[in-house]
C-alpha cells in the first residue's frame, strides 16, 4: 500500500472509531447499551497505528476499552454494535456487551475486563505460538494502571525469562480511572519498570498515528524476528471520562481542553492538508462514509433478536453443546 494511501486509511479509521464512539455516548444515554462503557475517544491513533503493523495472523488482546481496537481489527462494526446491544447477533451472542468483544475469525482474543487480566493471557498465547512453531506476533494493550498490577510483572518475566514473542503495548493515557499517575506510581518512567526484567523498550506519541505506527512497526519487526518481548509505551489521552458512570472530578476542564487540541484526527488530518492529499470535500467524504456505517449498525443491532431463554446453557461447562 502507499503511503498516500495507507495514510487516509488511517484517517478514515480514526473517524469509523470517533464516529461509533460517539454514537454508543448517546445510545447509552437512551438506556440502548446498559452496563459499563468506557470510550476510546481521544487516544484513536494508538489502535489504528499499532495494528495497522500487525498481520491477519497475529493475536491481539485488548482492555475493556477495546471497541476501537475490535473495529481496526476487522470486526464488523454490526457485530459490535449488537454485542453492545446484548443481541444474539453480536460477535459474543450478546453474553459478553462492552468489555468482552471477542473474535475469533479475526484472532482478536478479548476485550478483558479486568485490570491487566489480558497480561497473562497474551503470555499464554505467544507461549503456545512458540512451541508449536507458529511465527505469530501476539499484541497486547493495556492501561498505564495496568502496571501496578501483579499480573504485568509476573507476565513481563515469564515472557523475558522464555524470549516470548509478545508485543506488550502500554497506552498511558496518565490517569488509572481517577487517579493519576504521579499519584500511583513512584517510578512514572513506565519504560524503566518494563527494562528491570531484561525487555527491550520504546515510546511514541500517541497522538500522532504516524509516530505510533512507525513505532509498532520496529517493535513487531523486533519480536518477530525472535529477539523477545518488547514493550512499548504510548502516550496518549482520553477526551471523555473512564466510563459513563465517572463524574470526572480528578483533572481539571483546562487540562482536557489543552489535550483537545492535540486531538490525533485533527493532527493527521492537517498533516495530509499540508501535502496536497486532502481537502475539506474528501474529509467530508470520509466522515459521510463513517457516518452512514454507523447508521448501519445501529439498525443491523436494533433490529436483531435477543438470545433465546432456551440457549442460557449453551456454551456454558456442563450444558449442551
């Protein structure tokens, strides 16, 4: 792909993530979705610039804050906006809503609802990869508060320890729910928590889906050629709240309004200005585009059926198959 190209594919992706983001704000404030909802709005170049390096054939695993990710992915923007629904025709029946997309087909493995739960389980796969001697590069993102869980730092050695090949990809966003990072974290270099097991380590903006996805792209090239783990940080920032529930009263208005205008959509955007690949028409086509897929989902989720009461057992351990 060229990079013309490959560049407005990363615009357009940023804007398929704010445009459904925005759309499930307001469908759960009609009571649509129920249930927690956390929205990526914000930090859209860390997933469109990081998985744009990744293969059909590697592993990602992915935080409760995942839609976006599971939409680069592949994962059909009807599936999510189903399984947010709790419809039947969602890419988990309905059973898992927000915090647990799940796609096989696409080895997208979660959306993991607890805090650095996906640490080990990306561990897990990337050790299976290793001893079957399948070449895969298994993903996994996380939150900054993730790191002061036990689970990072036991999968952190094991995956050194073994040389597994697992990407371990820290979206920092500065805040762990409503508490600050200086305030959790003695060490706030993330890196250096990462380097004290023996991984290699890097950093990015981001903001910039450009700078993220150069970054990812030497680090898979990294694990994948066999050296080992590596983590990467990637700074970052959410324009909404935790979740919907979260009155936000930990960070000022000031400091929300001076990350907006860093706002990775409108720094790519101008960039592409800048080089005579874009103007406000093909912007608004892009937007449309996304705008109408949206729409399309929302009427693929509204007019899906719920899961059968008969079903409750299937797929559970000691029901029917």
């Amino acid at each position: 792909m060229a990079a013309n190209e490959r560049d407005m594919t990363f615009l357009a992706d940023m804007l398929r993530i704010r445009r459904m983001e925005e759309k499930c704000a307001e469908l759960y404030g009609a009571t649509k979705i129920r249930g927690f909802l956390h929205l990526y709005i914000g930090e859209e170049a860390c997933a469109v610039g990081a998985l744009h390096a990744l293969t059909p054939d590697d592993n990602v695993v992915a935080t409760y804050r995942e839609h976006g990710h599971a939409l680069v992915r592949g994962v059909p923007m009807e599936s999510i906006m189903a399984e947010m629904f709790g419809k039947v025709t969602g890419c988990a029946r309905g059973r898992g809503g927000s915090m647990h997309l799940f796609d096989a087909a696409t080895r997208f493995f979660g959306g993991t609802a607890i805090v650095g739960g996906g640490l080990p389980v990306a561990t897990g796969l990337a050790l299976a990869d290793e001893m079957r001697g399948d070449p895969r590069v298994t993903a996994c993102f996380f939150g900054d508060g993730a790191v002061a869980e036990g689970a990072f730092h036991e999968s952190l050695n094991l995956a050194a320890l073994w040389g597994l090949p697992v990407l371990f990809i820290c979206e920092n966003n500065f805040y762990a729910m409503g508490t600050a990072i200086d305030r959790a974290h003695a060490q706030t270099d993330l890196t250096v928590k990462a380097a004290a097991y023996g991984v290699a380590t890097a950093s990015a903006d981001g903001m910039d889906v450009l700078a993220v996805h150069e970054a990812t792209t030497a680090a898979v090239a990294h694990v994948r050629a066999g050296k080992g783990p590596l983590f990467l940080e990637l700074q970052t920032y959410r324009f909404r709240a935790h979740s919907m529930f979260d009155p936000e009263l930990y960070r000022s208005k000031d400091e929300v309004e001076e990350w907006k205008r860093r706002d990775p959509i409108d720094i790519h955007a101008a960039r592409l200005r800048e080089r005579g690949e874009l103007d406000d028409a093909a912007f608004a086509a892009l937007d449309a585009a996304a705008e109408a897929e949206v729409a399309a989902a929302v009427d693929f989720a509204e007019a899906s059926e719920w899961e059968d009461v008969g079903d409750l057992l299937l797929h559970v351990t000691g029901g029917r198959p």
